[in-house]
C-alpha cells in the first residue's frame, strides 16, 4: 500500500500548533477528510503521543486547519478548523480555533491566495465555516512576505514575535440559538450525585459552558496535570458539558454529546488570586480579575483555548453571569486580565451602546510557519485526491 503524499504547513498559531492544508489539495468529498485527518496526525493512540503522525498528544496539538477560496463575498477566504481526537479518532467540526485562527491571515498572505500589500499592513477578512463568522485579521508584511519576528509576547509561549490583531466580528449566535440558548444568564443544573450547580451556558466565538471552580470542589489555581489526575472532577466536568450540549441544542442526547468534543467548552472560573504558573511565575491577585482552568479535547488546556477566553470575555459582560459573579471590582471588561495555566492572558469585549449586543472581541496573538511541504498518509482505502493541473 502506497502513502498519499498531500501539500502541507506545519504552523504554530498563539499556543497551537496544526497542519495546515490548501482546500484545492484534499477530496472533494468532505466525508473523506475525517479518516484521513486522523491519519496525518496519528490517531487514535491509546498511549497518548500520536507518534505515527503529527499530532502532539494533547489537544492543542491535534489539530487541522483547511485554507481556500471565499464562499462569502464579504470574506477574502474561507477557513475551516478540524479538532482530531488523541486518544479516539474522533474529527470534529463544530468549533474554531481562535489560537490557529491567527495563523491563516499570514498563510493565506504567503501562499498567494489573497492579494495585499508588499510592505506595511496587510488586513484579510477571514470567514470560519465552522462558526460561519468572519474574523479580521491584521498583521505586518515587508518583501512580500508575513512577518514573524517582533517584540510581542503571549503567555505560554517562550520568546516573541510579530503580532497578529484579531477582530472577531458579531461574534455572538454560531449556532442559530442566541447568545444565551437558554434564554438564562445562569441556570441551575442537577448532576446525578445530586449536587446542584449554577452554570452560565453562552454561544459567543465557541459554545461554552462555565461553572465556578468552588462549587464543584475545584480549583482554578491548580496544574492542569493535578486537574487531568482528579478523576471524580474531570467527570463532572464532563458531565456539565454534556448536559450543556443538550440544553444548548448542540446535540439530541448525552450520547450524541460525547462524541462531539470540540463543543461546547467547559471550564472553571473563580476570583483572583495568588497562583504559579506552568514556567513557575507567581501572579498576585491584583494582576488579574479573573482565573479559568478550561477542558479541551478531555484534557486541561495548558493555556486556555482562545475562542474559549473570546467566549468568556462575553461571558463576563452578561449581568449576573456565573462568570461575572467572579470578577473583581472595578475590572475594565475591554482589558479583562485573565489568569490561566501558562500566565495572563488580556480580552475585550464591546457591546452596542444602544442594543446591547456584543459588537466585537479583540485579541492579540503571534503565529510563524515551522515547515512546509509534504505530509504521508497511509490509509487501508485511499481518497481520490485532486490532481496537480
């Protein structure tokens, strides 16, 4: 049996990292991608390391971006993100990627895809299939090409690098149910041990759920490798996402919501205080308003995903929210300072002055390109793919 040999980018985006692949490359039967996506990154692994792929063994670096040209007239390109299972092969298409998100403004730059500048500004309107919201992306070019080097840092990222602006517009409703599918700033919700939880539910960048940390015997300032080892909270966390899926109408059935691990998010949040981060920095309460451990993929994100902080960034602007019960006093909601594993991450939120809709999000990242060329994969029946012209 003979590998198929697919055109390929190995990118960092913020702290994710993914393969990236042109749209033109791939089947033109979709229902072929997701055999062929857990292929490249080598999964399923029980062991947990995709060692026979590109996949990294933990969620943000099991992932898939495909690049192409714009269904929407409003949008230069469409992007599609793909979530790959580690453990299962499980391929899910229901969310972003706001981390990789910032990846594909200067992909789409250096691969002739969009037109732009040769040197200064270059500013691409991205439109997400998953999310079916257009995402502005601005960031620097000279010579023709993205610039990577610069003097911008993100937390859980060693070094710096050129930033990558990222308007996420109307960025609120991806899936059809509102901004608060159930209608409620807080709902309160049953687990089967009995213990009854105040949960805020919101569809704003990414489905998520949010639940303080005190009411399920968590912690926020916790490692994510403590929180990963507690079995009886990791079930319970999965268990409000589940529920969630269902009350958000993400799924019919708790069934249908396992297998859907993209969305919604869950995390927890709490107040600010006193924690070390994953590179051993101590962070004062008053450097923060707020602290999330987020689960991603059935794992604790060892940052927190992006759409997941656009989603609490919204989430903290809605009047008795669960999470802005946490939040310090006097907290400037377009500079919210949020507390996570790898350090302080800063998002805002605008609202219309007159509707109250939440307008925009912004947030500042930095991405470069690690590899290119050609990823193998080696599939029982292999895909037709589109042949070089």
């Amino acid at each position: 049996m003979s590998q198929l040999r697919i055109p390929a980018a190995f990118i960092r985006g913020g702290t994710s990292k993914a393969v990236v692949l042109k749209r033109t490359d791939l089947p033109p039967n979709e229902a072929e991608w997701p055999a062929l996506f857990a292929a490249m990154l080598g999964s399923p692994d029980p062991n947990m390391r995709q060692l026979n792929g590109m996949g990294g063994g933990i969620s943000s670096l099991s992932k898939i971006c495909i690049v192409g040209p714009s269904t929407r007239f409003e949008a230069d390109i469409d992007y599609t993100f793909a979530q790959v299972g580690v453990v299962s092969d499980a391929v899910d298409f229901s969310g972003n990627c706001g981390n990789m998100s910032s990846a594909i403004g200067p992909f789409a730059y250096d691969e002739g895809l969009v037109g732009g500048p040769r040197d200064g500004e270059a500013v691409i309107r991205i439109h997400n299939t998953n999310s079916k919201k257009i995402i502005v992306a601005r960031f620097s070019v000279a010579g023709g090409h993205a610039v990577v080097t610069g003097d911008f840092a993100i937390p859980g990222l060693p070094g710096t690098g050129a930033k990558v602006a990222l308007d996420f517009l109307d960025p609120t409703d991806t899936c059809g149910r509102g901004t608060l599918p159930t209608g409620q700033a807080a709902d309160l919700m049953t687990l089967k041990d009995g213990r009854e939880v105040h949960v805020t539910m919101i569809d704003a960048a990414i489905p998520s759920v949010f639940v303080a940390a005190a009411g399920i015997g968590g912690d926020t300032r916790a490692h994510p490798a403590k929180i990963d080892a507690n079995a009886m909270l990791m079930a319970q966390l999965e268990e409000i996402r589940r529920r969630a899926s269902v009350a958000m109408g993400l799924a019919p059935d708790a069934e249908a919501a396992t297998l859907q691990i993209a969305t919604p998010k869950v995390a927890m949040v709490g107040p600010a205080s006193c924690y070390e981060d994953l590179a051993g920095t101590q962070h004062a309460p008053q450097a923060q308003d707020l602290q999330i451990r987020m689960i991603s993929g059935g794992q604790a994100h060892r940052a927190v995903p992006m759409t997941g902080t656009l989603a609490l960034a919204c989430a903290a602007i809605v009047e008795n929210s669960v999470v802005a019960g946490c939040i310090a006093k006097g907290a400037d909601p377009l500079n919210l300072r949020i507390g996570t594993p790898s350090g302080i991450v800063t998002v805002g939120a605008t609202r219309d002055p007159v509707t109250g809709a939440i307008g925009a999000i912004r947030i500042l990242r930095t991405q470069r390109r690690l590899m290119d060329g050609h990823i193998y994969v080696s599939l029982p029946a292999a895909p037709v793919l589109p042949q070089p012209n």
